[in-house]
C-alpha cells in the first residue's frame, strides 16, 4: 500500500452545470487537509471542468466557487488527470485546458487502487 493507505483518488463524471463536481473538488481539498496524497480522474462530462474559463461561473453554496476549489487542489498539490477518449471526444488540445491537467488513460488511477489507495466517485 501507498503511504499505509495515504492515496486518494476520486473520479468526477460530471460537469459545471452539476453540483458533484464542486462536492468532488470540496473532498478532494479536505483529503489533502487530511494528509491524504490526493488524485483526481476527470472522466465523460468532468472533461468539461478543465476547459479554460469553462468553472469560472459555477459556483454551488455554500461552497467556494468552482474555479477557486479547483486552483486551492493544483496548488496544494492534488494531481489532475483527464481520460484522453474523453478529452478526443470533445476535440480539446492540451493548450485548451487549465494548466496541471495532466491528459492520460486509466492506468496511473488503477496502479494507484492497486497499491491500496482509497476511492469516490462523484
């Protein structure tokens, strides 16, 4: 195991216009408050969350403004992964996503389940 199961990965399958993307990036914060090691696999619509520009009106209260949970993870040092089908599928290039989107398959998200990392999904 990871750390003694100090891995957390949460996958995100929604997008701005729903309210568990902005719960996704509020657990994940809390997770690396926790002292947790924190990763994030955006998948289908969640794609849409790294999009520049895309969060920056989503804001769900009583939590912080989309955009805001989504730089306090990159700069707290959450890792941020994007399914490659699901970015191709929108046609998106690297330089139109918010940077520390890492564009990638699966497979860092199941070496991390497989050392024992614990998972949500949103």
């Amino acid at each position: 195991m990871n750390e003694n199961g100090r891995e957390l990965v949460i996958m995100i399958t929604h997008g701005i216009d729903h309210e568990l993307s902005s719960v996704g990036f509020t657990i994940a914060n809390g997770g690396i408050t926790a002292g947790l090691k924190v990763s994030i696999f955006l998948t289908s619509s969640g794609v849409d969350l790294v999009r520049k520009g895309a969060a920056d009106a989503t804001h769900v209260h009583p939590l912080d403004p989309l955009v805001d949970l989504m730089k306090d993870f990159l700069a707290r040092g959450g890792t941020l992964w994007a399914c490659t089908p699901c970015v191709k599928a929108r046609s998106y290039e690297e330089d139109d996503l918010i940077e520390g989107t890492v564009i990638t398959g699966a497979a860092p998200m199941h070496a991390l389940i497989q050392d024992g990392a614990a998972t949500l999904t949103f």
